[in-house]
C-alpha cells in the first residue's frame, strides 16, 4: 500500500478535500490559498463519494468510504485526518427488515442543530445521527414513502445525493435523488411531499410529473433559505418559494446539463455551476474548462476561465465536487475525473492548478479550520471582498473556535486503509 | 474437529479479528459456520455479507479449495477438519 503523507493543518488555514476512486487526498493552504500542502491518500483504494465537515465541537472530518471488496463505511477524523475512527465506529447500515443493503454514501451533511449529521446513500435513503455520526437511524417516513418502488436508478445509480437542512427550523429537511427528484419534510422526516412543480424531465412521455425527476444538485443560501437552485438532468432552475414551484433559468449558458451547482457562502445571489455539452457527450463544451457564475440570482451567468485550460479540455467535474470556503474572497474548489484540482482565491475570477495526476475526483470539499472571520484575507489583485459579505462567522465556526484547544484525536482512532 | 477460517489480511486489524480463527463444533453449513465466526468476531460480519444476509459481491468463500460459488452457496456443507478462506475475489479497476 502507498505511504500515506500526513498533513499538519493549522488554525486559520484552508482545508480542502478531495474524495477520488482510489482514497482522499487533504490539501492546505492559508488565508491567501496560493500554496497548496499535500497529504494522503487515506484509505488507499477506497472510493470515497461523500466528505463532510462538521466544526460544531471542534473539527470533524467525515468520510463516506467504499472499499471495494468489503463495503461501504463511513468514518471520521477529530484531528484533521492524521487518524480516523475505525471501521466499526459507526453503525450507518439498513436495519434487516429495510430488504436492502448500504450501496454507496452519497452525500454527508451536518444538521442546524448541534450535534445532527445526516447522511444520503444508495438506494435512495436518508439517515440521521445525533452524536456526530457514530449512532444512525434509517428516516422511516421517506424509506416507507410510497412513491419508492418508483425510484429508479440513473447512471450513477439510485442515489439520494442531496440534503438540505433548512438552517434555522430542524424539522424542514429537503433532498433530492436521482431518480425522484426533490422531496421535503416540514416534520422532522416523518412526512414527505416532492416538491418539483416545473422542473422538466426529457426522458418520460409526461415532461412534467409530480416525481420521478432527475436532479442532479439543489443548493441554497442560509440567509435566503426560501430560495433554492437546481441543477437538473438537463434544466436549471429557481424557486422561491422553498422548492414548491421552480422557474428555468438557464439563459446565458452554453448548456443546461450538468452535475455540480454551489452557492456563494455570502451572497445569495450568487451560484457556480460547470455545464457539460449533453446528456450524450458529458464533457466540457467546446473543449473548454469554464465555471459559470451568476451574480444576479440566475437572470445572466458568465464564465469564468482565467487559468483554466481552454484547448482540449475535456472535463467532467461530478455533482459533489465543486465547493466553496468561508473566506472572503470566497474560495472556490472544484476537481475533474481526470484528476485535477484546481482553486480559486477570488471567488472564481481566476484559478489555478492544485494537483494533478490524481485518481478521479469524485467529491471536494473545504474547510476554514477555527473561526473564518479570523483568518485574516490578504486581497488578491482585483479581488474585492462581496459586498454582502458576512461579518459574523456561523455558528458552526464559532462552536469550532472555541473547542478547538479541547480537540483530542478520534475515539479507537486508527490510520486509514 | 476444528474448522479454521482464513482472514484476509485487510480484515485482520478488525476487534478480535486475526489471521486464522478456530472454531470449535461441527456445522452443518458454511452459513452455521459464519454464525459461529461472528460470535467470536462480530465486526467481521458487515465487511463480508450485506445487510441482507447475501456475500458481498466481490467477496469470494472458499470451503478447502472450492468457491462456495459453485457447490451451493452459504448452503455448502462444511466437512470437519477443513478451512474456511475469505478472500477479496479478482475484481476492480
């Protein structure tokens, strides 16, 4: 097995992940995020679909990991990936009466209230945990739903990948899968209705149907949670109302298909997404590596390609797999099945290279580690911080700060494998 | 006599797992074999069935030199004195 790099992450500094098909790879940098440390891959030939970072205790990193042979397992780090919890630490299974196994770990979610962590999984399933993702419990109210026998798989297979706590109510939770497209509880889990009033679905005689829909990434902004956008399986869209009617907006951009969509950690106005030619053809359009940024809600987007390969640039960036840090100038994060990693420290204006050469990036994600508001951001040339910026970190952040210096490693920690 | 089962090498940092676990008795199946594995290395059970009782798909069981994948499944029956192997099958990319 390679020898597994460790990385000292400091306070302050920006923690980026990289789940691929063959382990997770860590990166940091500071506040300016230019130069970029390397460690990994933890979990050498592993797939990991799923990172998370959950700072309401002090630092946790969480991984949903896929070895290959033996199954999928989710596990954690308390001190920024120098060990991570062993593979019987968390109980994230079917119960034996589901009739179903564990797949894949899609999507790892930290909740608005302390301590709560949800996770989407293949076959499409929601389970929510209270202690930071050692116990889990199936979400009966959306496992039993009757709509599941009609969920069926699309290419990446029938994946819940989505989940959305509503920031300030714990009981409104929203998903979204592929297929079924979004659903939402406003009770805590127990009820669910779908909620995809307008988004079209091409590929059934009925364009429009109350479910069944492909979507591939819902996002949505803590200080406007009404408003949500929706990369869907060709469409892109807006609601306003929390998901009950959604609107097209894809004007402006070379193509309505894709997989990736994050939203600006400051202003709600603004949202990434990377398009891919079609259905048929899922690459870059044109041959060109271009992030496309609306800073108006979705009524124009532009692209972003400064540093970005723009000949023969082939790319697929995979639906979790573009992110955002705290920081102001946003960083921006986004990895390729071929490998690379590339970021920017000005909120997508321009970019540059991380890593290359890696296994295919399935998932990124980052991290300020400690308080983001007290990380100190020199301005890169033309870069202005937003003007929505927020001044106060989340409550999340500030939690992380002060239990920072009380941060001991994981319980029954091990090295990865 | 003893059965013996083989662990591979990667389940073998497992709690109370190592590498070869003897289990006393005589079983009917390679099913009531497993059953007993588990009550002596209970993590073991999730890294090589499903939650829904079948063998992981890319897990192979071989009852001395044959793959229980061709003499009957779980159902295979378990002569004394033999091995049990659980190895990672060839597989992947």
């Amino acid at each position: 097995m390679p020898t597994v790099r460790d990385l000292r992450v400091r306070q302050g500094q920006v923690l980026l992940m990289a789940g691929t098909s063959k382990g997770v790879f860590l990166f940091a940098a500071g506040p300016k995020r230019e130069k970029w440390e390397r460690g990994g891959p933890h979990f050498a030939g592993s797939p990991a679909y799923a990172l998370g970072h959950d700072a309401t205790q002090g630092d946790r990193l969480l991984a949903g990991v896929e070895n290959p042979f033996y199954g999928p397992t989710l596990r954690w780090s308390d001190d920024l990936g120098r060990t991570w919890s062993e593979e019987t630490a968390s109980t994230l299974k079917f119960p034996e009466d589901a009739g179903v196994s564990l797949k894949r770990i899609w999507q790892i979610e930290p909740g608005s209230r302390n301590g709560t962590i949800y996770a989407g999984v293949e076959p499409s399933a929601l389970f929510v945990s209270h202690d930071r993702g050692a116990n889990w419990e199936l979400v009966r109210g959306l496992f039993d739903h009757p709509h599941r026998p009609q969920w069926t798989p699309g290419n990446g297979g029938q994946c819940l990948h989505t989940v959305l706590p509503h920031p300030s109510d714990p009981m409104q939770i929203t998903v979204a899968m592929s297929t079924g497209g979004v659903y939402r509880s406003e009770d805590g889990g127990r009820n669910w209705r779908p909620r995809n009033n307008g988004v079209r679905v091409d590929f059934m005689p009925d364009k429009y149907p109350e479910f069944g829909q492909c979507v591939h990434k819902v996002v949505r902004h803590a200080s406007r949670p009404a408003t949500l956008f929706l990369q869907n399986h060709g469409g892109l869209y807006r609601s306003d109302d929390n998901g009950d009617t959604w609107r097209d907006i894809a004007k402006g951009v070379p193509s309505d298909f894709g997989f990736c969509m994050a939203s600006h950690p400051h202003d709600p106005d603004v949202v990434y997404i990377v398009p891919l030619e079609a259905s048929l053809f899922r690459c870059t359009p044109e041959g060109k590596l271009r992030v496309y940024r609306t800073r108006d809600g979705g009524k124009s987007w532009e692209p972003l390609s400064k540093g970005l390969p723009q000949k023969d640039a082939n790319e697929v960036v995979l639906r979790d797999a573009l992110s955002v840090d705290r920081l102001n100038p946003a960083g921006v994060y986004f990895g390729t099945r071929s490998g690379k990693v590339y970021a920017s420290a000005d909120g997508g204006s321009s970019w540059r290279l991380v890593a290359d050469g890696l296994p295919p990036v399935l998932c990124v994600r980052a991290a300020v580690i400690g308080a983001p508001a007290k990380a100190r951001v020199p301005h890169a040339r033309g870069a202005k911080p937003t003007r929505k910026s927020a001044s106060r970190p989340p409550a999340r952040a500030k939690a992380s700060a002060s239990a920072a210096a009380k941060r001991k490693p994981a319980r029954r920690a091990s090295r990865s494998r | 006599m003893p059965v013996r089962v083989r662990l591979p090498a990667i389940l073998r940092d497992l709690p109370g797992a190592r590498a070869t676990v003897e289990l006393s008795g005589a079983f009917d199946s390679v099913s009531d074999a497993l059953d007993a594995l588990w009550r002596e290395v209970p993590a073991v059970r999730d890294r090589v069935l499903t939650e829904t009782g079948e063998v992981r798909e890319h897990v192979q069981l071989f009852v001395g030199m044959e793959s229980i994948r061709f003499t009957g499944g779980l159902a295979t029956a378990v002569p004394e004195n033999t091995e049990i192997h659980i190895v990672p099958a060839v597989s992947g990319g």
